[in-house]
C-alpha cells in the first residue's frame, strides 16, 4: 500500500488494486500516521 501511495496513486486506485474499500484504506493511512506521530498528509 505504501509502496502504490508513494508512486503517486490515489486511496481509491489503491483501494480497488488491494481490494479493499477507500474507507480502509483511508483508517490504514490514519492509523501509521497517529502511531508515528506523523503530520496528517493531504491524500487524495
């Protein structure tokens, strides 16, 4: 996921390669950021 993200996909590209939902997608992105104490990035 990270790897598609960081080539410049955006969550709902990603989310249909993955098979999973934007909305997860989207809580996955959430969570790393609030366990790494990362500033919230603008995704698309």
């Amino acid at each position: 996921m990270l790897r598609l993200l960081a080539e410049g996909r955006d969550t709902g590209s990603v989310a249909a390669e993955l098979n999973f939902s934007e909305r997860t997608i989207k809580k996955i992105i959430q969570n790393l950021t609030g366990r790494f104490g990362l500033s919230t990035p603008a995704w698309k």
